[in-house]
DNA sequence: GTGATTGCAAACTATTTGCAAGAGA
DNA sequence: TCTCTTGCAAATAGTTTGCAATCAC
C-alpha cells in the first residue's frame, strides 16, 4: 500500500470527512473543509479524496446521481439513495448481513466487488413528499425497518 | 405516462440501441445510429436517451463521475462494472435469483428499488491483464460461474 | 395549425491537469 | 535536499440548453 504523506490539508480532509454522518460531493466537503483551512484549493480537495479512495481509507461513492461522492466510513454498509434531492443516506436493514454474505460468494476471478443499492427517498424528502409505507401496500414487512 | 410521438430519430436510436447488446454512452450510441442517419445530431440523442429512460422504456446506468451508459434491456438482471475500461457487462450469477427476491422484500416505504452491481474486469480486460480466479484463492465458488 | 422535436452551437458542470512555489521527511 | 503536495487557473469531458427551423399528428 503506498504511504501518504502527513500535509495539513490531508488531515483536514479525513478529519471532516470522518466527522460528519452524511456523504458530501467534493465540492460541499470543499467548503466545510474552507472553514478551518480558508486557503484550500478545490483540486486539493479531489486530488486527496481520490488518493485517499485508492489506499482504502475513504470510500468513493460512484453508484449515484451526476455527481461523485464520499463516505469517510469503509465498513460495510449500504446507501439508499435519494430519487428526489440526490442524497445518500446510509441504511441498516435487518437481515441484510445474510445476502452480503451470500454476494461475498461470488468474488473471485474477474468480480472483485459486489454492492448492494438502495433508492428511494431520504428520510427529509419523504416528510415534505408525503411519502408512507403504505405506498406500496402488500409488503407488509417494509414498515419494520423504515422509521 | 407520457406519450412520445414516432420521429425517425427516436425510433432508430430505440431499434439501435435495442439491437446491440452492449451498453453504449450517449456518444458510441450517436456514432452508430449516425451510420443510418447521418445528419442526426448528438443533442438529439441525448435528449432522446433521457426522455426514453424516464419513460421507462430503456435503462439509464449512472456511475457519478464518468460516463453515463445506457441499457436496451430493461429486464431485471445484473451488471459488472470494468475497473481497467469502464465498460458494462450483462452478468449472469447462478442463484442470484434468490438474493433478488430476497431484496424485493425490502421494498416500500420510502424504498422504491433494490439493485445488485459487481465490479470487476470485463472478460477482454481480465485477457489483457492476466486477471484469473486463482487472484482472489479461497473462494472456490467462483470459478463456477466465470468463463 | 400547433405543439413537440430537431440540428446547431454555445453554455454549463464536474473533474482533471500543468506548473511554479512551498512543505514534509 | 529532493520528492511529494499545494494553489491557481486553464483545460477537459460529458451533458444540457436556447433558438429558429422543421416535423408529427
């Protein structure tokens, strides 16, 4: 694994990314990042993010929307993501531990990595649309986990 | 649903799109219907993929970050996404079945789709590269379903 | 005829890159 | 010291949009 060297801005970076819950752009980590380190480039900012996804210390998040985003926690979880603002929201849905185990199956050879997706709506969205389970009737098991 | 009228643009990049089996960019995509249609232009083709993708009646792939692709296809099936080339490729699991009606249980609420994507080496680039099962030992099943 | 669609080109957005200056080991 | 990293700005890549002309119904 290559070995990175220990700048300010690169601390900064993983620091913030870590601290907040949600899973910025670069553009908005960008500015949350300009916060304690005012003179901070945004080329910076991409070119850390990316060479921090490369050593597996962040995870890059390509699956959704236009644009790219990151996650400063790399153990296994899934995303839902938003259909209606672009989110992504980490989710915990009971049971889910067994198909992930099931997709580690299929590594090897050619597939390296097996993920699992989620789109929907986000806990804000959902609220304002008045989304509710009912939505779809007939999968009843659905409202067991959504809160 | 929204009523598209039948212009020889849209209907060409359907029936093209539809016959590959690939799963072409905007661009690839406008290079090959401009062999039947050469005047068309890559706006068009742009606007089209969008307007038939929100209809429903072909697949949008988006990987934030790089090329959007786009799928004729819409059945309910996999992909594995090329890590060397970025291509897509249909991929067919044995037993995957399961794992996705498994996932349609999670469906509802604020939850509308569920989808399963493997990344890995595409069958030319795994070639290339010198990718083989034996890269990731220890996971036997693999090579079962590889070739 | 009227609204939808087209070709064209310019605009826009996200991301990457070249380069000279600066920081880390 | 010497390589890695930074800030800046320009470049790039992919996609979207405005507009006048044209087409489908």
């Amino acid at each position: 694994m290559i070995r990175l060297s220990n700048t300010n801005q690169r601390r900064i970076i993983i620091e913030e990314l870590r601290r907040i819950k949600c899973h910025p752009t670069a553009d908005e980590l960008y500015e949350i990042v300009r916060q304690r380190l005012p003179s901070i480039s945004l080329g910076t900012v991409y070119r850390n993010l990316e060479l921090l996804a490369d050593c597996g210390e962040i995870l890059k998040l390509e699956f959704a929307g236009r644009q790219r985003r990151f996650d400063g926690d790399i153990r296994r979880h899934c995303h839902l993501r938003c259909l209606h603002c672009g989110s992504v929201e980490d989710i915990r849905i009971p049971g889910v531990e067994l198909l992930e185990r099931e997709l580690d199956k299929f590594l090897g050879g050619r597939i390296r990595a097996a993920q699992l997706e989620f789109t929907g709506y986000c806990r804000d969205c959902a609220a304002k649309l008045g989304v509710t389970p009912s939505a779809s009737a007939g999968r009843s098991r659905a409202s067991s986990f959504m809160n």
